[in-house]
C-alpha cells in the first residue's frame, strides 16, 4: 500500500511539474517583435512592442501612440505573464505599466497610465519578408488637381485645413491629416513637397510608417529630420532644399523593406522598418493599408502625388 502511494505521489507529482513547464513559456516564445492595441472605451490606439534578451536580461523598447521608439525600463516575465514599464520623458508622461498574459503568438492584458486603467492586446509582428521580387503595375495619380476626391480627413472630429488649388493640395495651417480611400501593399511613391518655415510634416506609409517632412535645410541627419522613419531610421546624408522650395522625395517600400530617395539622393538604402511609428492609423502590419499626410504641425504644401503598385501576390 505504501509503495502504490508513493508511486501515484510520484505520477501525480510528475503531471504537474509538466503541467508548469507546459505553462511555462521558454523566454524565446516572448522576444520579438508585437502589433499592440490599447482600448480606452470605444477608442482604439495602436502601438509596439520590441522585447529582446542579451546575457540572460530582458529589455525591450516601445512606441507609443505618440511618440518614438524608446527604451523599456522593466521588462520581467514569471510563467506566462509578463510585465513591462515604458517612460517617456520627452512626452512628460506618467509611466506606462503593462501585466498581461502570453498564449502563444499573442499576448493581452492591463495598461496602468497616472490612475488610469486600459486594455491592450497584441499579436506578433509579421516579418513581411517577400519570397519574390515585385512586378510593378501603372501608375496612379492620388490627386486629380481640383479638389479632395480620393482623400478622408482624419480623425474625422479635428478641423480640416486641407484644400487643392491650382494642381497643388495645401494645408494652411494645424489641423487634421489626410488619408487616401484607397489601400496598397507593397508600392513605388513619388512626390513633391512643400515646406513652410518651422512647419512640419509626415507622409505615412501604408498609414503605419512615417517618412518625416520637415524644415530641416543645413542640419544633419537624425531620426527626427528630413527623409527618415520617423524614430527608427535615420538617413546617410541629408540632401534639404530651404524652405519655401519645392522638394521631391521618392520611396520603394517592399513589406519592411523600405529605400528613401530625397531630390535625387538616397538617404536610406533597402533598410529594414522595424515597426510602427508614432502617430501611426493602426498596428495591423500584415494588411495593406492607405496613405496619411500629416496636417497638424503647420503649412505644407503637396503636388504630384504618384503610386506605383506592385502586381499579384507578395
């Protein structure tokens, strides 16, 4: 009797410590890239996650519906939660505290903002890695010249400061941005651009990755200036023209592959995307998704703006 209870002590014993390691997700199940949604009522505010392990340490960086990518001051796991910390000085923000769970590629939990209580859910970041070479379509003309046919205004309940004048599409002042109907996947981009004196403005590929427009004429390159992803890349030179002149920026974006030519000089050469930007419509990197101008940051002004698509499946 004995021997038969130490036995089933045994398998008992033995169910739940593979229970634990069943539930117990290996840390590599957590590093990565994830999409992450947060939902304040009926809002919703997309965001990213990047967690990574170096000698047994977890860190990570986060951006948020505002900002640039930045560091993650905590990062720990225990079994399938895990818990995170992002403060962003920059913004004057109070710390955002995440605990949620890991069920395998996605993730969901509690966001702790100054008091505040919000959900977040996440699913992994896609790796958009393409199998073939894009064949390119026609061109399309996202503006006809004469008026905003093609375009919404968003977010649809801040004033709109967009009109189309003379074959040009100018924004007078801060305001709303401006999203094409349509969507695209992978694409060719030509445009020209207009800056105003201390203006700033962004052209937001699929509506997830931002090309910074800027005044930015005898400055060098940053993440920040003229030409780069906003907060992730940053451009080799920074070819600007002063303010007030026309400039042209031509962009290949191939799933997260991204080449920035700026008046006829590549800045950025075939680089890797890592993730959203701030500012970005929402975190769903495996879908196509529209065109944005930026309009909040001053006047700017928009002519020729050309897409080429690539055909057929990625």
């Amino acid at each position: 009797m004995l021997r038969l209870t130490v036995c089933l002590f045994l398998v008992a014993t033995s169910v739940v410590a593979a229970a634990s390691i069943i539930q117990t997700p290996p840390r590599e199940a957590i590093t990565g890239r994830w999409d992450l949604t947060i939902r304040d009522g009926q809002n919703e505010y997309p965001s990213w996650l990047e967690i990574n392990e170096k000698a047994d340490t977890l860190t990570g960086r986060f951006v948020s519906r505002r900002g640039e990518a930045g560091p993650l001051s905590t990062v720990r796991i225990d079994g399938d939660r895990i818990g995170f910390v992002f403060n962003n000085e920059d913004e004057k923000q109070s710390g955002l505290h995440f605990t949620g769970r890991v069920q395998g590629d996605r993730m969901s939990g509690t966001l702790s903002e100054a008091g505040k209580k919000f959900h977040w859910s996440a699913v992994r970041a896609p790796s958009l890695v393409r199998s073939t070479l894009p064949r390119w379509g026609k061109p399309i003309a996202l503006l006809n010249g004469k008026d905003l046919r093609g375009w919404k205004s968003f977010p649809a309940g801040k004033p709109s400061r967009w009109e189309a004048r003379e074959n040009v599409l100018f924004n007078a002042g801060s305001g709303a941005g401006l999203v094409t109907l349509q969507t695209f996947d992978d694409f060719r981009l030509h445009l020209e651009f207009k800056i105003e004196p201390g203006s700033d403005s962004g052209v937001y590929l699929r509506g997830r990755y931002e090309i910074e427009i800027e005044d930015s004429f005898g400055k060098s390159p940053s993440t920040h200036l003229l030409g780069s992803i906003y907060g992730f890349l940053s451009p080799t030179s920074l070819p600007a023209k002063r303010a007030g002149e026309w400039q042209t920026i031509d962009a290949t974006l191939v799933g997260r592959t991204i080449t920035v030519v700026l008046n006829g000089e590549t800045i950025i050469s075939e680089q890797e995307i890592p993730g959203i930007t701030g500012g970005a419509l929402d975190s769903d990197e495996k879908s196509p998704g529209p065109i944005m101008l930026q309009g909040d940051y001053g006047q700017v002004s928009y002519r020729n703006i050309i897409i080429t698509p690539a055909l057929g499946k990625r």
